[in-house]
C-alpha cells in the first residue's frame, strides 16, 4: 500500500506544480499557495463531519450525488473569500491556483481515506485511478470559485455580478456530474474512462483559464510599464513575453555566469509583478485596497532598484542591447533568428551578439 500511497499523494501535487508553472509572472505567491494547501486539508475534515451528519438526513445516494459536492465545493472554496480581499490577490489567474491548491489538498487526504478502507490487491489500481480523476476534479471546481471570485474583483458591469454564482454554480454542477458518472459506473472501466476525462478535463480548463488570464496581463503589462514606473522600453517588451526568456538569457549566463543571469531574470520578473500591480491598483474599488496596493507598489520600485544595482551597469547594458526594441514583439524577432540559424549560411545569434560586444563570446566582466 505504501507505493500506492505515494502516487496518490504525488500525482496531485505534481499536477499543481505544473499549474503553478503556468503563471509565468509567479505572481500567485509561495506563502499564500501554502496556505490553501492547509486550508485544503482544514476543508476535508469539516466535510467529513458534515457528510457524516447530513447522510443521516437525506441517505447515502442523495448525500453522494447531490449534498457532498455542494457541501465541499463551498467550504473548500472559503479560504478565497478571504485572500480575494487581501492586496497580493492581482488577478483571476491567483485565484485558479489558489483554489486549485486548496481543492489538491482536499483530494490527497480524501485519496488516502479510500485507500485505507481497500485491500492490499486494488489499492495501486485505486490510487492511479482517483489521482487522475477524483484529484484533478476537486483541484479544478475550486479553481473555477477562484477565478469568479478575481472576476468579482476587477470586473466591471453585469459579468462582475454574475461572476461568483457561476463560479460556484460552476464548480458545484462539474462536482455533481462527476459523483454521478463514478456512481452509476462504479467497478466498470467505462466509468472509470469517463471520470478521468472529466478530470483532465477539468485540469485543461483550468490551464486555459490561466493562459487566458496571462493574455489579459500582458496587455496590462503593455499599458503601464513604462517612464511611469521605471521601467526602459525595451525591458518592458521583454517581460511581456517571459516565456521566451529562457532563450533571450542564454547569452547572459554564458557572458556573466549562472548568478548573474538568475538575478537579471529576478529583475525581470519582478518588473513584471510591478506592472500587474500597477494596474490592480487602478482597477481597485475600494480605498483602503488602493492604499494598501500603493505601498506595495512603492517597495517594489525600491527593490527593482536594488536588483537593477545588483545587475550592474556593464551587464545591464549588456543586456539591453540584446533585449527586442520596444516597436518589435519579441515572438516575432526570435523566430526570424530562429529561421536564420537553421540557415547554414546565415550566422549565429549568439556568435552575432559575441561580435556585437567585441570579445567573441568569451567571459567578460562580472561586476559594474
């Protein structure tokens, strides 16, 4: 049982992790991920109490086809309703992680229960099972609360209003249809097919939501980075496309070494969360959010500028000659680069940034 243990706990995690990567301007923080995750586990066990006494109420097949997702989708989703009020919650994108990191705990402990209650011969079988199905399921229904509730937030006009009754109608429909399908099919391998593609389908709609929300911030990345906040153009046309930031550094750690790179892309990042806060400051309804929002705006200038201090100037300048002119998307320049490398004739990106420096690609300086 205990390998069987592991992937039922692991699987999940892993899946949050690669939800967690998909925020490319890492603005959902570690503390708060944290949090959900115990408020996930908190969730469970006030399910399992409910549960115990509403099944005296309504019976075993109305408690699991109806009254349990109900009950679980609203008290796994409580701990958004406080963190959609506090200043580090910048945009929808927070709440799909947030709540999809709470409903991730709800579902290990719930995977390790079931587990408990089998024998030793189906326990591998029900561990795989329930990780890419029961798992992503909850991860999924409480990240469509969150979304609803960043809509709620920073949305405007009817969709503000509706937005949290179709989040939660959302979560608690797919929640509902999903205890049904494993409830009529349960023991049959049709059943089982079909709980897992409702999973991953959740999972997917959560990764769709989020790349969505991400399209949504670069165009806010695009209005408010800028003289305003200190950030060069050139900077600015970078952090809008951070996924391609892997290939636009490569020469920086080659030139400056590992440290360096990872600081510039510290920088670099940290312009990014500067330019989305900037904008939920905008976007902030009430007053005292705004002013907590400033503040949080006027330390993160003050640490870009100990970052910017901490890459240096020869290096700075270094890579801001590499980085796309503002008028050019960065997508755009990397594949014509990319289509001239494939070119045999045609020369290299980075031996063409070693000339352009005048040192052939070879180490340079490390300080200012």
């Amino acid at each position: 049982m205990i390998p069987a243990a592991v992937l039922a706990v692991a699987i999940p995690l892993t899946f949050l992790y690669i939800v967690r990567w998909l925020d490319l301007y890492a603005s959902s923080g570690v503390r708060w991920l944290l949090v959900c995750l115990g408020w996930g586990a908190v969730a469970f066990f006030a399910a399992f109490q409910v549960n115990t006494f509403a099944v005296r109420l309504v019976g075993y097949g109305l408690l699991v086809t109806v009254a349990a997702p109900i009950i679980e989708e609203f008290l796994k989703s409580l701990v958004l309703i406080y963190l959609v009020r506090r200043p580090n919650f910048t945009y929808f994108v927070d709440g799909a992680i947030y709540g999809f990191a709470s409903g991730t705990a709800f579902a290990v402990l719930e995977n390790l229960l079931y587990l408990s209650r089998a024998s030793a011969e189906e326990g591998l079988f029900l561990a795989l099972g329930r990780a890419f199905s029961t798992s992503l399921m909850h991860g999924s229904a409480t990240a469509l609360v969150g979304i609803s509730l960043g809509r709620l937030r920073f949305g405007r006009g009817l969709s503000r209003v509706l937005s949290v009754p179709l989040g939660w109608g959302a979560a608690m429909v797919l929640h509902v249809i999903f205890n049904n399908v494993v409830s009529q099919g349960q023991g049959s391998l049709l059943g089982t097919v079909l709980a897992i593609v409702i999973g991953l389908g959740g999972a997917g709609l959560t990764a769709a939501f989020i790349l969505w929300g991400l399209s949504e911030e670069r165009r806010w990345l695009k209005e408010t980075l800028g003289i305003g906040v200190g950030v060069s153009a050139r900077e600015a046309a970078v952090v809008q496309q951070m996924s391609d930031l892997d290939l636009l550094l490569a020469p920086v750690e080659q030139r400056f070494g590992a440290e360096k790179r990872k600081t510039v892309e510290a920088f670099l990042k940290l312009q990014a969360r500067l330019g989305i806060k900037q904008k939920a400051l905008e976007m902030s309804p009430t007053p005292k959010l705004r002013e907590e929002l400033g503040a949080q705006v006027a330390a993160m200038r003050k640490e870009m500028d100990e970052l910017r201090r901490g890459v240096g100037v020869y290096c700075m300048s270094y890579v801001r000659s590499i980085l796309p002119p503002e008028t050019e998307p960065v997508w755009s320049r990397l594949g014509q680069t990319l289509e001239t490398a494939r070119t045999p004739s045609g020369p290299s990106l980075w031996g063409a940034l070693g000339e352009k420096m005048g040192d052939g690609g070879q180490g340079g300086r490390n300080d200012e």
